[in-house]
C-alpha cells in the first residue's frame, strides 16, 4: 500500500495547476518510465504494482531506477483507483520533473511552432511524428493544451524526452525574434498557400519554423503576415479539414 | 423526455453485439447529423436536446429531418446520462442504419486496407484523411475495431459517410480476389521496404490496395508475401515507431 501523502500527491498531478506549482508530471508505462530512467529528466520516483515487482520488465525498472537512487514504491490494486490516469493501469508509473525550456534552447535546427492546437491525442501524436522525422524543436502558442496533461504525454509515446519544448507567454513574439535575432524563416500551413503537392517544391529544414494552426481556426492573421511562405495540403474528398497531426507528418515528409 | 423503449435502445447500441443485431450506429454532433441526413445513409430517428431546439443549428437539423419524415425526439438532461457516448453531449444525435458493403463495392479506384487496427481514434482519422485525400475505398481485416464503434465514427468527422467500407472475415482471401479477379496491384508498408522519401518515386493509384499494419505489430507476414512492392517512411529521430494514420497521410501525400 502507498502513504496517503504519495496517494495524494499522484492523484494532484492530473491536475494542470498543481503540476505547474510542483514542476512535475507523471508517465505511465514500461516504455514510458524507461525512457525517462534513460534520458536526462530527472525523476523523482518510481511507483510499481506489487504484485507486478517480479515480472521481466518491471524488475529491469526497479533495478535501474535503485542503480540510480531513486526511490521505489509499491502500490496495491486499491491504490491503483486513485492513481491511475487511464482506464486501465498499466503496472508502473513515474513523477518526473518538468524541464525548463527558453526560447534560445530551441535554435538549432528546425521547429515545428503549433498555434492553438488545443487536442491532447493531437500534440501527443505531433511530438511523436516530429521525433520520428528528427525533429528536436517545438513552439507552442500560449493557448495551446498543457504539454504535461496526462493524455498528451501518454500521446508522445516517450518522445517527449527527446524533444525540447518552449511554451510561449507570446508566440508572435517569440517569432519575431527567431526572425530578427536568429535568422529564421517562417513557413505557415494555411489554406491558401502554395500545394505543396506540386512537383518540384525543395523546403528546406535550414533555420525554419513550420507553424500549423488548429484544425477550426488555422493559423492566427499575425502569424500569417509574417510568415516567409505558405503552404497548403490540397485535398480531393469531401472531408473538411485535415487532422493537424496528420498536416505536420505530410509536411515533414517532404522536407530535406 | 426520452420514452424508456428509446432511451434503452439508444444505451444498447453503445456496445458492439447490438449494433450488430440491429444493423445500426450513433453519429452524434451537428455536422455528423447534417452529414448522415446529407447521404445515402438511411436516418432511422433525431434526438435533440430539448433545451436546444430553437438554436439554429438544431432548428435546420430539425427542419431537414421532418421533410424527410425522419421521427424527431426530443430529451431532457436528465436522459442525456444514459444516452451520450463522449463526456459532454453535443446536444444532437442520430440512429443510422449500417450500410452493407461487398467486396465489389470498393473495386472502383485505389483502397486503404488497414490489417489489425485496433485503436478506434486512428481508425477514424484515416477514414477522414483518406476522404481529405480523395480515396473513397477502405478493406478492414477481420480483426480491426469495430467501424461503427462511438470512437471511430466521432474521429471520421462525418467522413463515414462518404466511403465505402468493406470488413474482411479473410483479409488475405480479398486481397488475393482484388489482385486476382480485379487486377489489383497491392502494396504494403513495411520496415524494410524502398525508402518512401526518395526523389523519384511515382505512386499511382490506378487500381492499387494500400496496405498498412499496426503499429505494434506491422503488415502480416501472408500480406507481406503478396505485395508488388514494399514501401518504408524512414524516421531520423529516435522514436520508435509512427502512428498508423500518419502513415497513411504522408502515403497518400505521394500518390498521384
């Protein structure tokens, strides 16, 4: 059985305002728990179902989490009801601590900037197909869903501890200054721009901010203004609109 | 308020042995419901929120129903706990009447065969992004989720009304049929299949099957055996996997 002290501070962790007053967040999962024993994120504890503790998978978590000094606590199949983010527990959690990002963190290489991309599935998914193509650097706007909510994390599928990310307190401002003070330029996905489905088009990774907007409401006139370039994923159905995740993964495609 | 006959038949059709025994599915939302009384698909019954039907949103909904002599109900909030599918009621659902699909329906233009898709979020997105991108014909093997699943229908964002969807009870016996009968090429994404992102390759879509696994587990091996050609999205990050319907979008993105 848990402490109610640990109980309680697991279950305050699904709320967005007390991850921001602990600086801390919680990752479910074999994989998830073992990339983050495996990156540089520093994790706090580590919280295994008791009667999982002898299993293969677990057992190399426990191990590496007491080679590195970090605490272990087994919970009971009556703890599991408050502390479990999802449906169904999968067997091991752990309380990492929030990286603190700044802008200049994020001026290497490209980043993938999103404006009010408010849908957890949808950010986790982003940090993920990101990762996969390689790249390291995410912006997000100031309304965008909070990157530590449960579901986004669960989302990334680990990914999360291979990126960095800055959230803005003023996205248009941050883009300016990767404009003025760092020579990037900014490519926009609007419903407007350039099909990026024609034959010949070369979108270079070199210093470039690919920005996408919300599914209903794009990317703010701010932001298209001062935008270098637009693209758009033509379509030929019936369907309205593109899933967001799914724009940064056919663009990331295309890019060198 | 709902009648008890309703609400219950509304409660049944939430689980999967129902919808198969009456031949029925829930769209819920306003552009769902626009969409189902918009297509073939025959409406069986409207419910709308009571509270709501003056809105003009409801009010057209309401109106298109009743000159297509579609019974409209009304319910009060006290129904809506038993009758909603996601947390929070959009205010409007429809009864649909499941729509039977033969193999020979989909052999018109290219398909989208998904083999062992179990998450009903990516099952929906890529029916959206297939219609986005203009192929109306999709081959479930046997053992993907349910199509008519809340989950699934939500993410089609009313895109399952404007494909075809034909479930395999022997995925390998269909394709095989398409290939042999119809003159399909079939082509699968793999791990070690031609490199995707490379300059000069020409998908076409003529009388072409796209076949994608799960995520966990890939394209069988039998499916694998058939293929004309394999093809990979190489990654460069360190993720260890892309979700399926991203997959999906960046293929169709390549195929003229």
């Amino acid at each position: 059985m848990l402490q109610n002290k640990i109980k309680k501070h697991l279950t305050q962790l699904q709320q967005k305002k007390f991850r921001k007053e602990f600086q801390e967040f919680i990752i479910e999962g074999v994989k998830g728990v073992s990339e983050a024993l495996n990156s540089k994120f520093e994790v706090i504890l580590v919280v295994v179902d008791g009667s999982k503790r002898d299993e293969k998978d677990f057992a190399q978590i426990i191990e590496l989490a007491e080679k590195k000094e970090i605490p272990v606590e087994f919970c009971g199949r009556d703890d599991v009801v408050s502390i479990k983010t999802t449906d169904t527990f999968p067997g091991v959690l752990a309380v990492v601590e929030q990286r603190e990002v700044v802008l200049e963190d994020i001026t290497d290489g490209s980043i993938i900037c999103l404006d009010q991309v408010k849908d957890p599935g949808n950010l986790g998914t982003i940090i993920r197909t990101a990762d996969w193509f390689g790249v390291k650097n995410i912006l997000l706007s100031e309304d965008c869903v909070d990157l530590h909510n449960p579901k986004v994390v669960r989302g990334t599928m680990g990914s999360i501890f291979h990126v960095n990310v800055f959230r803005a307190s003023d996205v248009v401002g941050s883009l300016g200054k990767l404009k003025s003070e760092f020579g990037f330029k900014v490519i926009s996905m609007c419903m407007d721009g350039e099909n990026i489905n024609r034959d010949k088009i070369e979108i270079s990774r070199d210093r470039t901010v690919f920005v996408f907007g919300s599914e209903s409401h794009g990317v703010r006139e701010e932001i298209e203004k001062m935008s270098d370039k637009k693209y758009t994923i033509l379509g030929k159905g019936q369907a309205e609109s593109l899933n967001v995740a799914i724009s940064v993964g056919v663009l990331l495609s295309k890019v060198r």
